[in-house]
C-alpha cells in the first residue's frame, strides 16, 4: 500500500464523477472524496475530461512526448485559427462545431460547449485541451460501420489502454483495450470530415495494403515501441511513444525510395525518378486542403550554377460550388485533381532537361519535401499576422522527406 499524501489526496479529485467503492476502500481516512455526480451532464466538461496537466504528475515521459506532438497544439496553430473562422464564416453555426469533432472531440459528447471552445481559442491561451490525454483515453469503442467512423466515450474513472495487467493505482482504474493497438483506433480522427462522405477518403484503401496485412498498425509506426516507465517509479514495460512522429520526427526517413536515371542525349537529357511510397496511406494526406509534396528535379551546370529546376506537386485540388480551386476542403464539392501517392504506389516521373552547355559535368539534384503553408495571399498574410513567430513559423516551414544527388559527365569519350 502507498503511502498517504497530499498527493493521492490530489489524485483523489483527478476525476470528479462518481467514485466506485473499490476506489473509496482504497483511500485513506481523512482524505475527502468527491461528490458522485454521476455520468449525465451536470459534471462540467473539465471534470469529465481532466486536463492533460492532471495526468502529469504521474505520467511525465508520456506528457513530455505528447506536449512534443501536433496532437497537443490542435487548437493551437496559426493556421488552425484562421481556417476554422473561415469555416465559420461560410457554415453558419449549425454544423459551426465540425472542426472540434477531431481537433477538440470532447464537444462530441458537450456539443453545447462549441461556444466555449471558441472564446478559449480566441483568448490566445485556451484551458481546456483540443485532443489530450483524457480524449484520447476515454475513448469506449470506434464505431467503425459509421463515415467517418464515430468514437464513443465513457466519460468516469475508468481509463481504458492496452495493457492487459496495469498497476494499480490511486487516480483512476484502468481498463484492459484491444483497440488501443489497432489501426481503426486512429481512423476515428483521421478518414475523413463528417459531411463531406462524397469526397475520397483522406487515408486512401490503407486497410489493403502490405502493412496492414502484415500486422502493422498505425501504432506501429506512429507510436513506435519502446522499454521505460509508464508512470513514474512504475516498473520497467514496454511503452509507446507519444510524440505522434508524422510530417516531423523520425518516420520520414522510410516515407520514400527514389532511384534517379539520367540519360543524356545530346542537348537534351531525360531525368527518369522512380519514387516507391513506403506510406501504407496517401501521401501526402490531403486536409487540410492546403497539403502537397513537392519534387523538385535541379541542375547545376558549369561553375555550380543552376541551368534548370522543375517542381511537381502530389496534392488534392478541391474544386468548390462553382468549380474554382480552392485550398479549403470544407469549402471542396469535387475534387479537380488528385496526384497524392497512394498507399505503397510507385509512381515514375520523367523529366526533360537541356543538357547544359559547355560543362564537363552537370549535378542533378532531386528532392522531395513537405510544401509550407500556401493559398490565396490574404489567408497567408492572416496567419502571419496570427503566429506568435510570423513567417518563422513551422507551418511555413518546408520539411525534407527524401534527396538525391548525383554527377553526371558530359564529357564525350
Ligand atoms: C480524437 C481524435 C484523434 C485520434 C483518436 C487520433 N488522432 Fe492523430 N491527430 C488528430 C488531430 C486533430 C491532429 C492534428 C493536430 C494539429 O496539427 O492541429 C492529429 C495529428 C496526428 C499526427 C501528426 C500529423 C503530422 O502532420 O505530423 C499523427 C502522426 C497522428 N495524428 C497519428 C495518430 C495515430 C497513430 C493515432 C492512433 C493511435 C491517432 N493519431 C489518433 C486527432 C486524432
Ligand atoms: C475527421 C477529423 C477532422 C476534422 C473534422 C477536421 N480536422 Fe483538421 N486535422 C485533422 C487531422 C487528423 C489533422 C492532421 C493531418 C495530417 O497531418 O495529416 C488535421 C490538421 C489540420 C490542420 C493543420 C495542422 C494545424 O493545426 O495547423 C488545420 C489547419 C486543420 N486541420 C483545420 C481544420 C478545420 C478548419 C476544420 C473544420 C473545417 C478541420 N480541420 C476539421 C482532423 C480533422
Ligand atoms: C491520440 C490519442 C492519444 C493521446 C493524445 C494520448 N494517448 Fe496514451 N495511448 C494511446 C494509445 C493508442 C496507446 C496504446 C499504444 C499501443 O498499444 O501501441 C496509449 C498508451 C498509453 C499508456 C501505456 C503505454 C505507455 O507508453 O506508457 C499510457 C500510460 C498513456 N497512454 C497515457 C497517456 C497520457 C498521460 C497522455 C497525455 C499526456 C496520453 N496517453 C495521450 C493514445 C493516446
Ligand atoms: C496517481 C498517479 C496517476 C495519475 C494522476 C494518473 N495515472 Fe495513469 N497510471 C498510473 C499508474 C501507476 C499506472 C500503471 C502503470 C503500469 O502498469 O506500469 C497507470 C496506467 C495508465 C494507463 C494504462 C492503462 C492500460 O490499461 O493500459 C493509462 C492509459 C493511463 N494511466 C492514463 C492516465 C490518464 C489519461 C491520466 C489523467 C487523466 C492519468 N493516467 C493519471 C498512475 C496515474
Ligand atoms: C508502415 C508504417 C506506417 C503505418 C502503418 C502508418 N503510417 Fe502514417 N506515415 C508513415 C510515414 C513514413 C509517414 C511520413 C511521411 C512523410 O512525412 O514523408 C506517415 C505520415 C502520417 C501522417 C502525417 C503526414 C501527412 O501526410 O499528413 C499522419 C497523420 C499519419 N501518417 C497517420 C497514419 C494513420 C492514421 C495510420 C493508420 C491507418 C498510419 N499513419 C499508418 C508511415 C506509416
């Protein structure tokens, strides 16, 4: 038995809904126990869903990695801000809660507090989290059969997870979950925009591919492995990083091959780029509508000077009521185009290049990257206008996936 604290006192108050009687035998006397109020909606939002903060005291690797990720800044971003005003604009304030329902799930079961994750958003310093510990591991079961597929919380003490022997503990009980280890866990949040089931699906046929039927799930690359604690002072175990790595962190390294052939011919040369995705989903994954890839193909001539550079893009074009592109997806009633690499798709580009002049060699240079942040120059001007850092913001950031380079003679034997 631990000993008596003021912290198992604190840990006592972690949730506030009612408190089962092998928690109250386990209490120490004296300690004061919150008042059941049960599971219907009088226990406030932040009682239901305890702030990540709650869960640091006893979880600190895990809070450290997660604050890390993008899921901690859900409501945070620049771009965030400005799409969803824009969003709010335009849909009115009947489906005004779209966004939330991935980027802060916990108005799914407060859909009434829409207005007050807004005026949190805008007071620039929001209390309540967007996708945090407790959205996360409140989650009963995916209701896979609905698009997109829907989560059920079952808001109490129980915090579910995937292990099948957890240690006691004084803040809440845990509760054994296949789901947390399978890949449709994670497709709750990230197949598609509720309302918008006439558009393809942001991941693509992922339940198809290669790595699905080998056993990998989205955890399994995206929450890589690892031995450590899980709470603090815990036992050894094997543990999930949670700094959710994805367009940063390490998994980008086995996002892509790319094999370059540069056949010179004369004044002109083709550049033949084999690209082979190693991504089990679209590459990129197109929401928001913003995202592409760029491969640039460059070729430095005499003295290193640049004598050409092409770029294409794998994106989503979304086309909007009356058919004009738009970076909006909330916005998109067809797609125009859609060039995103599909899951494990090998993709060949060829491109033709003249042959510079004069030179004894030419480099040719290939790189792949994740876009900064584009669209029409007042959105772009308003995030700048909104991002703590400006334009040093990471949105605006590109990011390397892959490069290549290679010297090539020109000299004729
Ligand atoms: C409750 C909804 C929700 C669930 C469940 C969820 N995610 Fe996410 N996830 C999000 C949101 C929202 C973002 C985007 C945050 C942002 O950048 O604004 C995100 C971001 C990510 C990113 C970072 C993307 C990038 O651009 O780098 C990765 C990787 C990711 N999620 C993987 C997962 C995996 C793996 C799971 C399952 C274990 C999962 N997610 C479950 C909502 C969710
Ligand atoms: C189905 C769940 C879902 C819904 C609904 C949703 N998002 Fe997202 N959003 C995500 C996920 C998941 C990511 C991370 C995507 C990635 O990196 O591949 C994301 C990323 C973003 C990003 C880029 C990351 C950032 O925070 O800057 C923006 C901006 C964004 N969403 C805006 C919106 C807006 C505006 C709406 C409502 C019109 C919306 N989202 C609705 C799941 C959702
Ligand atoms: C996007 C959803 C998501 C978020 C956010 C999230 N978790 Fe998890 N967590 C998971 C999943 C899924 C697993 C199981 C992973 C597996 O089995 O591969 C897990 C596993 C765990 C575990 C057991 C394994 C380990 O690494 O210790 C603990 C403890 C845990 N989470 C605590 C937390 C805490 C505390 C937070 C907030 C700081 C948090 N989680 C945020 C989805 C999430
Ligand atoms: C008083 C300390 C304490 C606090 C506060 C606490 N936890 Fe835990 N938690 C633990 C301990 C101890 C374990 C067991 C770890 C083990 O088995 O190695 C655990 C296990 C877990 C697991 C794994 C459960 C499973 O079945 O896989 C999850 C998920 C989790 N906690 C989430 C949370 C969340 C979310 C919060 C905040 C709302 C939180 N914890 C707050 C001590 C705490
Ligand atoms: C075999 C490993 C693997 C599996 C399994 C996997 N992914 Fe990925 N995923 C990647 C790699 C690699 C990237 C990074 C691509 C890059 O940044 O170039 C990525 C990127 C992402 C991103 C952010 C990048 C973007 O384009 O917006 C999200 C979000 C994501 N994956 C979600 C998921 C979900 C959800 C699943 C489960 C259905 C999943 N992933 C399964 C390897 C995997």
């Amino acid at each position: 038995m631990k000993t008596v604290s003021p912290m198992a006192r604190w840990a006592a108050g972690v949730f506030a809904v009612s408190v089962l009687p092998a928690m109250v035998a386990g209490l120490p006397v004296g300690v004061t126990v919150p008042p059941a109020a049960g599971e219907d909606a009088a226990t406030p939002l932040e009682k239901a869903f305890p702030h990540s903060q709650k869960c640091k005291r006893c979880h600190l690797r895990v809070f450290e990695e997660w604050e890390a990720s993008a899921q901690s800044r859900s409501i945070l971003s620049a771009p965030f801000h400005v799409s969803l005003e824009r969003y709010r604009n335009t849909s009115g304030d009947a489906d005004g809660g779209m966004c939330f329902r991935c980027h802060a799930p916990s108005v799914l079961e407060y859909p009434d507090h829409v207005g007050v994750y807004l005026k949190e958003i805008a007071s620039g310093d929001p209390n309540l989290d967007g996708v945090g510990c407790s959205q996360c591991h409140l989650i009963k079961d995916v209701d896979s059969e609905r698009h997109p597929p829907h989560p059920t919380y079952q808001l109490g003490r129980v915090v579910f997870g995937s292990y099948e022997k957890p240690a006691d503990n004084l803040a809440h009980q845990s509760a054994p979950s296949a789901l947390y280890g399978q890949s449709r866990y994670c497709v709750a949040c990230h197949e598609n925009l509720p309302g918008y089931e006439n558009l393809p699906d942001l991941l693509g046929p992922w339940h198809k591919t290669e790595a699905q039927k080998k056993g990998k799930q989205c955890q399994s690359c995206h929450m890589p492995e690892a031995f450590g604690e899980s709470a603090n002072g815990e036992r050894n175990r094997k543990i999930s990083n949670h700094s959710f790595p994805g367009r940063f962190g390490k998994v980008r390294a086995d996002a892509v091959t790319m094999d370059v052939e540069t056949d010179v011919r004369g004044k002109e040369s083709e550049v033949k780029v084999t690209i082979r995705s190693l991504v089990p989903h679209n590459l990129p994954l197109p929401h928001p509508g913003w995202s592409r890839v760029e491969l640039d193909v460059t070729i430095l001539g005499k003295n290193l000077r640049k004598t050409y550079s092409e770029q294409r893009y794998y994106e989503r074009v979304f086309g909007d009521q009356n058919g004009k592109a738009t970076i909006f997806d909330f916005e998109g009633a067809s797609v125009l185009r859609d060039t995103v690499l599909k899951p494990e798709e090998t993709r060949v580009e060829r491109f033709v290049i003249p042959t510079p002049a004069d030179a004894p060699s030419m480099d040719v240079i290939v790189t792949m990257t994740y876009s900064p942040i584009h669209g029409p120059d007042d959105f772009v001007n308003e995030v700048v206008r909104r991002a703590a850092l400006g334009r040093k913001d990471r949105a605006f950031q590109p990011v390397r996936i892959s490069r290549y380079k290679e010297n090539i003679s020109l000299e004729t034997p």
